[in-house]
C-alpha cells in the first residue's frame, strides 16, 4: 500500500449509509450501504474515496433512520468493514 501526507492509506476501506444513486420513491430517496477504498487520483495522485461496492437492503425516507443506521452499522462490522458517516465518491480522504 501507497502512504500519502494525510492519516489515511490506500486500500483502506470503509462502510457507510448513503442514497442509492437517483433512485426514489415518489417522494423519498432510497439508501442503502456503501462501501468506499482509498483510492489515490492520478490527477494530483490524492487519495480519495472510490465507490467500489454496496450491501444491505435498501430503504427509503427523507433521511436515514437511527434504526436503518444502526442495521447497516451492525452489517458492516459483520463484514469486516469500519463504519464511518459523511463519505462521498470523490472526497479527499483525512
């Protein structure tokens, strides 16, 4: 594995909630678990967090309820995965 300036390493891979691309219920968006890699761009060679695959069942509503939550949470540590919240494709890693 490639280390950068920041605390996170390449490889590195997390799990979190968060919308099932565009799609919707007539009113609400659909979440589901996501897992991310520390990825680094060959741009600027950052790393960054890549989508590279999702678990669970999906749900939806406006935001994701503490009980979805905690089930995902639950999910990803039975998958060997660390849950984190506020990762997106694309964002910088710390």
């Amino acid at each position: 594995m490639i280390e950068s300036k920041q605390n996170t390493i390449a490889g590195t891979k997390l799990a979190t909630v968060g919308r099932y691309g565009s799609k919707t219920t007539k009113f609400c968006p659909i979440w589901i678990g996501k897992v991310y890699e520390a990825k680094i761009r060959k741009s600027d060679e950052m790393l960054v967090w890549r989508l590279v695959g999702i678990f669970g069942s999906s749900r939806s509503g406006i935001k994701p309820s503490k009980k979805y939550t905690a089930e995902i949470m639950a999910e990803a540590e039975f998958l060997g995965y660390r849950f984190a919240r506020g990762i997106s494709h694309g964002q910088l890693c710390d």
